[in-house]
C-alpha cells in the first residue's frame, strides 16, 4: 500500500509551483490550468505526501466554511508547508490551529482590540505614523528602501502599540519573523526563532502583570492568565502569532502593492488623485485580491469524507486552498488578471473565509487604507529607481512580496 501511494505521489505536479519568469504578480501558469481543467486534483509536497489541491473561489469558500474540515496540524494528513513549520507546529499550537470548541475559547481573548470600531479609533494614530515616516524619507537622502523605511516600520509600530510591545525590540522580532516565514529555513532554526520569540513575550508578560498597561498583553497577563483561563505560555505563544503575523503580511502587502501600482500607472493615478474613501477602500481590497501575498495556500486535514467537484476527498486526507489562484478565478471576478481598482472585489479570500478567517483583517485594512491614501498623493512622483527585473521575491517565503523596493522621487 505504502509503494502504491508513492508511486501516485511521483507523478503528481509539485507543488507549490514555480512563477512565469518576468510575472511575479500572477499565480503560477499550472494554478490556472488546473483552475481551468482539474479543479480538486491531488499534488506532492515537500514531504513526498499528496494532498488535495483546491483552485476554484466557490469550493475554497465552501470548504473553508465547512466543519469537516480542520486546522489542526497534528493531526495525521495534515500537509506541512515545510520541515520547519512542521517542527513548529509540534511544539507549539494557537488558536488559529486549533479547532472549536477551544480555538474560539482561545480567540474571543484576543477579539477586542481588533474589533472594527476599536481600530477605526486607531486611525489617527496609524496616520501619524505614516505621515511621520513620510517626513523621514522626504528629508533624508534618495534612493531609499521602500521596505526598510516605510513599508516594515508602519505596521510593525502599529503592532507593538497595540500589543505593548517595545517598538525598539523590532530587530529582535523582525529578525525571527525573517527566519520563520522562509519555507528553506531549517526545522531547528525555525523551532529555536519561535522560541526566542516566544521567551521574549513570555518575560514581557511576567513584566506587564506587574505593571500593565493600555494595551492586549497587559489585557492577556492580569485577566486571562490571572483568572486561570489561559496559561502564561499560551498568553505569550498568541502574542507572538500577533506580533508576527501582524507585522509581515501587512509589510509586504504595502512594498508588492506600491510595486503593482507603479506597474499600472493608470491605476496608481486614480488612487493618487481621489479623495473618496470608498475608493481608497475599493483599492485595498482589489490589491489583496490580485496580489494575495499568502501564496503558499491555506492548510486543513479532512475529517470525514467530503465530496466536492466530483472528487472524494477521504477522512485523514490533507487538504490545500490555493488562494491565490482563487482569487483569480474567471467565474468570481471578471477579467481577473487585471488589476482594476474600480471593481468590487470584497468577496476576495485574502484573508481566508469561515471561523479561521484573519483576526487582523480590520487593523489590516485601515493600515492599507491609511497608507494608499497618503504615500501617493504626497510624494506623487515616486518611481523606481533601479531596474524592475533586478528587483528579488520572495518565492522562497510564506507570506510573498520583495525584498528591497528602492524608490526615488
């Protein structure tokens, strides 16, 4: 049985798959074929294991919706994205692994802040930070970084104000982030990372209990951890995943999306000359759907057999949702390899569908919406200033984006 398997596995497509060569915006060439003619169809991962695929809109909503399916990744099937996140998530589990009832026992701890009334009540914060940043660049020297001035540091100040994380550890954090989002990180660097992190939380938590503040972590130490209804590991684990996670993404989604617009002037003109916040807001979710920087797709197990497009996908079996690709799916979106500010794009699954859907999905768009609104208009005549083919990816990430974007004006 076991050689049956392997031999299925090997001549299965590899995934994930690989870039056309000068289109790094759009999803691999073989996520729109098999989009177009195998939908739900198996592929092989790093492991040699062959977990299912799912490339169209509908059936990712659907089965991202459906309980049958879990986030648990201990779970035997469970398809890893690497060596290193495998280890990881062995050692140590949040609640957005976990599956109900206890993940949403775990999340309703940390709702509040991301709320979307308590993050409206942050945008004049998130705008000074922007327009602060703003400020440094204009008056320092050019070319710039992009990424190293402006795109890191927004949301990355953001987080720590909201966690009550000290924004000048951002080294430390940024650093670890770095180390734990490469898919060719080794498995010990990533599990020694996580823990780093996880041990920095952990003290600051020890601290905040004794000194709390205005903000989550103090929230987390002196009510859920004192009140015994979390431990102070688990209290320093879910700071790490907001910590991390609200950060890294919203980064590369600033730097890869002033990118795709400075690719599309048209676009950038619309969005740099309107003063319509519908607009602005139509833009983010346009630019999450077309760029979709988790590109190595959402990971489950099944739990029971389901049947979709015609496939059984089997109790035990791993599971893929290729959002990326779903979101470029022509019976979703019309025309939707091109970047159109002006659709409606807010049925995107950017930021996942169902109970796991992104926590952070709120505090993201203000940070977006702040940054689209301001970065353009007031340096409107900021181009690249290197090459647009010698610009990196990050093809060997998690979360997608690039590197370095140096920009002049």
């Amino acid at each position: 049985m076991t050689e049956t398997l392997a031999d299925t596995a090997a001549g299965l497509p590899e995934h994930p798959m690989p870039r056309a060569a000068g289109c790094p915006f759009d999803p691999p060439p073989a996520l729109h074929a098999l989009q177009a003619d195998s939908p739900v169809s198996r592929v092989r991962i790093w492991d040699g294991s062959s977990p299912w695929l799912i490339t169209r809109h509908d059936h990712v909503r659907a089965l991202l919706g459906d309980p049958r399916i879990s986030a648990d990744p201990t779970r035997s099937g469970y398809p890893h994205r690497s060596a290193g996140t495998r280890a990881n998530d062995l050692a140590r589990q949040t609640f957005i692994s976990m599956d109900d009832p206890e993940h949403a026992r775990l999340r309703r701890m940390v709702t509040a802040p991301f709320a979307i009334k308590k993050v409206e009540a942050l945008r004049p914060s998130v705008q000074k930070i922007v327009d602060d940043l703003i400020d440094a660049m204009l008056a320092g020297p050019k070319p710039v970084d992009l990424v190293e001035a402006f795109a890191l540091p927004v949301p990355s100040l953001v987080i720590c104000e909201l966690l009550g994380v000290p924004y000048e550890d951002h080294d430390l954090f940024q650093r670890n982030t770095r180390v734990a989002v490469r898919r060719t990180s080794p498995a010990e660097e990533v599990v020694a990372a996580m823990q780093t992190l996880t041990d920095y939380l952990d003290d600051l938590l020890t601290v905040k209990r004794a000194r709390p503040g205005d903000d989550l972590l103090s929230v987390l130490a002196t009510e859920r951890v004192a009140k015994g209804e979390m431990t102070q590991r688990q209290a320093a684990e879910t700071g790490v995943l907001l910590l991390a996670a609200g950060h890294e993404t919203t980064a590369n989604m600033i730097a890869l999306g002033t990118l795709a617009l400075l690719r599309n002037p048209d676009q950038l003109a619309l969005l740099r000359d309107t003063e319509d916040p519908k607009v602005v807001a139509g833009a983010v979710e346009e630019l999450l759907r077309y760029l979709n920087i988790t590109h190595s797709g959402r990971r489950r197990v099944a739990l029971a057999d389901i049947e979709v497009g015609g496939e059984v996908i089997r109790a035990g079996d791993g599971v893929i949702f290729a959002n990326e690709i779903a979101n470029r799916d022509p019976e979703a979106f019309t025309d939707p390899d091109r970047l159109d500010i002006t659709r409606d794009a807010r049925r995107h699954v950017a930021f996942g569908y169902g109970v796991h859907q992104c926590l952070g999905q709120p505090l993201a768009r203000v940070e977006l919406q702040v940054v689209y609104n301001t970065l353009y208009s007031r340096i409107p005549t900021l181009a690249l200033a290197t090459d647009f083919d010698q610009l990196e990816f990050k093809h060997d990430g998690i979360v997608y984006g690039v590197y370095e974007l140096p920009v002049t004006w």
